[in-house]
C-alpha cells in the first residue's frame, strides 16, 4: 500500500475545487469528507484500526478503499480536462441521478400507507397460485387425484394410523409417476399439470408470516405513479445515462406453476416480488426539489446566465536542482526511449477532452439531469369524486428544457417547392 491516505484526500479536495459548476464543488466536497470520515480510526494507538461503526479496518479493506479513491481522483481530473462522460457523472451525482443522493431523494416516495398494506400482500401471495383448476395454496386441498381418492376409498376401514400414512405416500408417488407418464404427450401435458398441481394447505401462522413479508415489498401509490411515468419516457433516455435495468412498474409472476406443474410456492413469489422491488428501487429516479428544478432548468433553457468556471491556480516555484533533475530525467526518457508520438487517434477511443463552455454544460446538463428528471405537479380532479389510498393524484411532465422550446421557435425560412413536398410527404 503505496497511496498515502492524507496525499490522496488533498488531492481529491483540489480537484473538486475545480469543477464547472458551484453545485458539485459543494457537492463533490461533501461527499469526499463525509467518505473519509467515514473510515476515520477512533482510536489513534490502537491495534488493529477500526471505523467509527466499531467494524475493524483490514489490510484489505484498506486497499480497496484507496484504490476506489484513486479511481475518484481520476474522474475527477478527467472531468476538469473536459472529458464528456466523466463530467455527466459528476453531474448525475450532484442532482441525484446516480449514487447516495439519489437514495436520499428516494426516501419520502418508499413510504406505503398502512391501509393497503394488507391487501396488496393477500392479492400478490393469491395471484400466482391460481392454478387452471382454480385452487390455491391458501384454501386447502379442494381436489384430489382418481387415483389418492380411490386409494381413501379403499382404505377406508384401515385402522392403523402408519399403514394409511405409508399407502397416502404410495398413492402419492403412483399419482405423480403416472402424471410424469402422461406429459411425454403434448395432448396430455395439461391434464397432467392439473394432476400434480395439488394444492398444499397453508396454517394460519404461515400465511400471516408470508403476507408479513411481501407487504414489506409493497410501493406506495406516488410511487407506483412515478415507475409508470418513467417507463413511458425510459425508451428515450441516451443510451450512456440510461439506468441500469427497466422499470416494471406491476409486479407479476413469469410463471404460476413450477416445472413439475404444482401451484408456485410462496416462498418462491416472495423471492420473486423481492428481485422486482430492488430493480425498481435500482433504476427508478425521483424528483428533484422544486427550486433545485427551476434553477437548473433556467440555466439549460437561457433564463439565467452560467457562473465562469474556475481557472487553475499556477504551480509553485521550484528550486534549481529540481528543475535541474526534471530536465535530466526527461533527458534520459528521450535516449532510451525514444522520442514519444504526438496526438493519435486511439488516444482518443474513449473520448477527447473540451472546453468547457455554456453551450457544453448546457447540452450535458439538459441530456444528464433534465432527461432524466421529472416535474412533479398536482392533477386536476373532479371536486365530487373521491380517491382511495391505493390511486395517487400526482402527475409528472418530463422535459429537458431544449427540445421542446426548439420545435416551438423553429420556422421555416424559405418555401417548399412542389417536388420537395412529393418527395416528403407523397403525392
């Protein structure tokens, strides 16, 4: 472990000094404290070192933490020098599009109310255990199979407890055998399903246990509005800021029986609403504040004017002999070496850097943040009809601020003559 801790931290802060906008100055500078002080020792004699949760510090730990830093300090400097892709990420982590602001932001909308909390968690275990003969898990067993209810039948002057226990676990085996049999048919795959889909009786502690647990994935109806929202406008976010995965804003099942053609389990649909509420909660992007909103879309639309951006501060003076050493190294580089090559075009593979300029920040603001970032106002209703807990009375416009003011202004400024308009629009 090479990287001093405290020369990296400097480093970090004075890169972040350099930034176009004040917004992730303060941002960026926040975020590399907060971090640091998250992993500061407690205690400065101890042994073995430890955050202030009390976790220890291993060796490890420790290199990872710095090498994430050093990836940090290299964004960031690309950013500085105009790199397009690192200069969106600082930007989509400023306004909440990425990283722990997002989550931040994310919070108010995870709140469900407590009366749908019950009823969205009986619908969802209920959904996927409907079979084609119409039983479910929790209701208990309403059909048998010919072959268990002749078995009952036939045993039904059996007086001893284990031998019925051994004959209902052979019927069962046979049943399941000859199900197996007749699916090799396609005719016969769903008669066999239906065989095998045997509904298996939840106790009451169960099923209060398993509504318990999917009502703790339950969104609430702001939410749900917002994952609706997003997922009209998600086919038209730029490929490179596009979150991760897609949203769904409903949750349903891929499937409602197993493969042995039995009712799905409700462990299974619990796992199952789980994976669906983090995809959400991972692509899903909230609201920004209102002033926070207007402010940014202000300055992407022209109402306000940029603040310039930071000029590097000189380097100090060095001494002779540095100097002296400097050259002598670059010296010896060149003969044993070589020359070195100018500017090439694989240099450049992963972009080039540019000048920051208001029409650069504006287009990077307006394709990062403003795409990406609804506004959220009040829907008109009816003054007679009334909402339940489970609709929202949100509404959201997504608007990047150029677009939409581009087709507004935009003229055309000589005529059409009668060819163009046969080639455009037909004859």
């Amino acid at each position: 472990m090479t990287t001093n801790p405290v020369h990296l931290y400097r480093s970090l802060l004075r890169e972040a000094t350099y930034l176009p906008l004040p917004q992730c100055r303060t941002f960026v500078k926040d975020h590399i404290t907060a971090s640091f002080r998250r992993y500061l020792p407690k205690y400065a004699n101890s042994d073995a070192p430890k955050s202030r949760s009390g976790n220890p510090i291993t060796f490890e730990r420790q290199t990872k933490l710095l090498h994430r830093g050093r990836k940090f300090l290299s964004s960031l400097r690309r950013a500085n020098e105009g790199y397009t892709a690192h200069v969106e990420k600082v930007l989509r982590m400023t306004y909440g599009r990425v990283g722990p602001r997002r989550y931040a932001l994310l919070e108010p909308w995870l709140q469900v109310p407590a009366a749908s909390l019950d009823d969205t968690a009986q619908e969802d275990l209920r959904q996927p255990s409907e079979s084609k003969s119409g039983s479910s898990p929790g209701t208990g067993t309403e059909t048998e199979t010919k072959t268990g209810t002749a078995h009952h039948r036939g045993e039904s002057g059996a007086s001893n407890s284990k031998q019925e226990k051994k004959g209902n676990l052979k019927t069962q085996a046979h049943a399941q055998a000859q199900a197996q049999a007749k699916a090799t048919t396609p005719k016969a795959a769903d008669k066999a399903a239906e065989e095998l889909s045997i509904a298996t009786p939840l106790s009451p502690r169960r099923q209060a246990y398993f509504s318990s647990q999917l009502a703790k994935y339950n969104i609430s109806p702001n939410m749900r509005a917002l994952l609706v929202s997003q997922a009209t406008e998600q086919s038209k976010f730029d490929r490179a800021n596009r979150p991760a995965g897609k949203i769904r804003p409903t949750f349903k099942p891929p499937q409602t029986t197993t493969i042995w053609g039995a009712p799905l389990p409700p462990s299974r649909v619990k796992n199952l609403k789980r994976e669906w509420y983090h995809a959400n909660l991972a692509a899903a992007l909230p609201p920004l504040p209102q002033a926070e909103y207007n402010a940014v879309h202000d300055l992407v639309s022209g109402k306000a004017q940029f603040p310039p951006v930071p000029r590097r501060r000189p380097r100090a003076r060095r001494s002779e002999a540095d100097r002296g050493r400097e050259e002598a190294d670059r010296q010896s580089v060149v003969i044993l070496e070589g020359p070195r090559p100018g500017v090439r075009f694989k240099d450049y593979t992963h972009g080039r850097p540019h000048k920051m300029t208001p029409r650069l920040l504006r287009h990077l603001l307006s394709r990062a943040v403003l795409k990406q970032t609804p506004f959220v106002v009040k829907a008109t209703t009816d003054p007679g009809r009334t909402r339940t807990v489970t609709v929202s009375d949100l509404a959201f416009h997504w608007d990047d601020a150029l677009t939409r003011e581009r087709y507004q202004t935009t003229k055309l400024t000589s005529s059409i003559t009668r060819r163009q308009c046969d080639l455009l629009f037909g004859t």
